[in-house]
C-alpha cells in the first residue's frame, strides 16, 4: 500500500514539474494585447446583438486600460 502511495506521489511531482515548464512555453504576448481586447470586444458583441453590452465593454476596457 505505502508503495503505491509513494508512486503515485512521486508521479504528481513529475507533472506539476513537466506543467511548469510546459506553462512557460505557453506564454504569448505581443504587448499589444489590450489593443486587440479595445478593439475587436465590443465588435465580437455587437455583431452578435448585444448592442449594450458591446458599449459596457468598450467603457469598462477605455476605463481600465
């Protein structure tokens, strides 16, 4: 029983450990990420009839950037 218990502790390790690495591989960011959320937010709700929450977005993003 103890020696399941260590292998299958010892395996939770080892993918915590190969999610860190894999997690900054993952990492893009062209720095003008905010540019794309301002533009194209309110877009994304207003061509699918969300008219008002379109507006909220682009106040709240204008606002918060």
């Amino acid at each position: 029983m103890e020696d399941s218990t260590a292998r299958l502790i010892a395996e939770a390790k080892a993918d915590k450990a190969q999610a860190e690495l894999l997690k900054e591989s993952f990492k893009e960011s062209t720095g003008l990420t905010w540019l794309w959320s301002l533009l194209f937010g309110p877009i994304y709700f207003w061509v699918h009839g969300f008219i008002a929450l379109g507006f909220v977005q682009l106040i709240v993003s204008i606002v918060t950037y």
